[in-house]
C-alpha cells in the first residue's frame, strides 16, 4: 500500500497527488481518487466555502475509506442526507490523531467551515502513543517508517518529535530497546489474524477470558490516555468554531463482543471539559441484529463495508444536523 502515498516532511506520508487507481481488495477491489493535496476527496481543498455549509472531517482508515471506492463512503453518504453541506474528507490511513492534528495545522486551520468533526477509530489511541509504525511496500515486505509523534514532558506539555519524520525506512534491528517500545507493530502472523478475524475468535476469545483490548481507556491517568487528550483538549482549543468528537467504535464494541463504557466515559468526559459536541455513533449502530452489524465489516478485513459507511452516516446525520442548526 505505501507505493499510493508519497513522504510528507509534516505528517508523514499522504496519498500520492492526484492519484486515480483501483486497488484489489477482497471486496471486488476498490477506486481511489486523491485531490491536489494528497487526500480522498473530489473537490480541492478551497478556504473560502462556495456558499454551502462545510464540515472538515479528520480520522484514519475508517474515514479516508479503505476497501470502498470514492463516493461510498460515510462523508459521502452524509452529504447526501444532509443537502447544503460539503464535507471535506481529510481521513489518512495508517495514521493516528497526532498525524491528524498536524494534517489540520498544516492545511486547514485557516480553512473556512461551520463544523469540525473528529473521527478517531478508538483503536487509534495507540498510534498516538506510537513513534515508529510497519508499512507493506511495493514487494510486500513489512517496512518499518518513523513517523512524527507528540510526548508530554513532565510539566505536562506537549512536545513534537520527528517533524520532519526521517523519509527513508528503519532498520529495526538496529534501534534502541526504548525505541522499540515505542513501535506499532502489526500482526507476527498475518495469515492466522485474517482468520481470527473471519471467524471472530479473536473478539470471542478476548470475551471468554474477559480481556479488554484497549485497558488504555480504563482510567484517566493512562499515560496513552492523557497523551491522547492532551492532543485533542489542544485541537479543540484552537479551533475557532465548533468542534464535534464522534469516536469511531471497532467490530468489537458494534458487534457487543467487549463493553464501550470505558472509551465512552474518556470521550464524554472529554467533551464536557472543553465545550466539544458529544456524537456517539454505537447506540445507532448497535440498535439492529447481529446478522446485520456482521454486515457492516467485510469478511477478513475489519473496515467498513458499503453498508457499514450507510450505516454510520446515518447515525452521525442527526447530531451533525442539530449542530449547524443551532
């Protein structure tokens, strides 16, 4: 996947400019199409709004719309329920809210626009605490990328590191016992994950033995918690407007495998201590069978399907409606 991406000295990497590309997918394969900056969206990325309503959207995967093509995915779909809005669509994949706040420093904080939505897949907050993160390149080997990150230090301040990110891959045997401890590691043994995954006994099996998979949301003093607030406390502070946060929930939350209540609770509270709009999307999405919230990922890989996209715009429109209504 890295040959559709180019570097990026700010936040890493982005979508080659301009791209226009299928990519195979177990789906049937999907379209890409890249606007001038590097990102899945069809129109260019003007300051000034043309008159319509506008929403920027960040987040990772979920959002850019890994495994549908342009035009199937949930920024899309919400345009259609909601006529008079545009939604800029600055989803990048393989990258967490960190990669996301310095996407919006670089390109969008001057940008005209009636709603920032903040769309991080809850298993992102452990990109955010990530320095160093794998990639497949072009032969299909595993790449191993810096990527620019944030630290608090002990005053409790945010600090930048590795902007610019070094352009070139790592040698993992060669660093530190510290940096490693610091990576993003994927799956030792992909084929045996995509058929956890098919089979759901990876959920299943963190249920059984009642094993969370993110004991980071657990307590508010986590330090991958407050790096992650503090990351999105300072977003919402700069923004001059109104900011909704609508954490993204994995299959394990939608399809009841592993309880919400704790993410629910940092985000929530989050929101309460910055003026930030609650929008949980779970309620909606959970709200149907099991056979049709299976629906919503495709069979081996977890991101959203077509009916998935459908269904999380349908469960974000209303709150996204009262928002600029109000």
């Amino acid at each position: 996947m890295r040959r559709h991406f180019e570097y990026h000295p700010v936040f890493g990497h982005r979508f080659v400019p301009d791209l226009k590309t299928r990519i195979p997918h177990e789906g049937g394969g999907y379209l890409v199409r890249a606007n001038a900056a590097g990102f899945r969206d069809h129109r260019p990325f003007q300051r000034e709004k043309t008159g319509s309503k506008r929403v920027l959207v960040f987040g990772d995967s979920f959002t850019a719309g890994d495994g549908v093509s342009n035009g199937k995915r949930y920024t899309d779909v919400l345009e259609r329920l909601l006529p008079g809005v545009e939604f800029f669509n600055f989803g990048l994949p393989g990258t967490g809210p960190d990669q996301h706040y310095l996407v919006y420093r670089e390109l969008a904080a001057e940008m005209d626009c009636d709603l920032l939505l903040l769309c991080p897949l809850v298993e992102n907050i452990r990109r955010t605490s990530a320095r160093y993160r794998h990639f497949t390149g072009k032969d299909g080997n595993l790449l191993l990328y810096a990527k620019p990150y944030y630290w608090l230090n002990e005053s409790g301040e945010l600090q930048l590191e590795h902007v610019p990110p070094p352009p070139n891959p790592l040698d993992e045997s060669e660093m530190s016992e510290e940096d490693g401890a610091h990576m993003d590691r994927v799956a030792s043994y992909p084929r045996l994950g995509k058929l956890l995954v098919k089979t759901n006994l990876i959920g299943l099996a963190h249920k059984l033995r009642g094993k969370d998979p993110y004991p980071e949301y657990h307590e508010e003093t986590h330090p991958a918690w407050q790096l992650l607030r503090a990351i999105l406390k300072r977003w919402i502070e700069v923004h001059d407007g109104p900011t909704m946060l609508a954490p993204l929930p994995f299959y394990y939350h939608v399809e009841e495998m592993h309880s919400a209540a704790h993410y629910q609770a940092r985000f929530r509270g989050l929101c309460a201590e910055t003026g930030a709009v609650w929008n949980d999307p779970l309620p909606a999405l959970s709200a149907v069978s099991q056979a049709v919230r299976r629906s919503y990922r495709f069979e081996v890989d977890t991101h959203l399907t077509e009916a998935g996209h459908r269904a999380l715009a349908e469960a974000l429109a209303p709150g996204i409606k009262s928002c600029l209504l109000s």
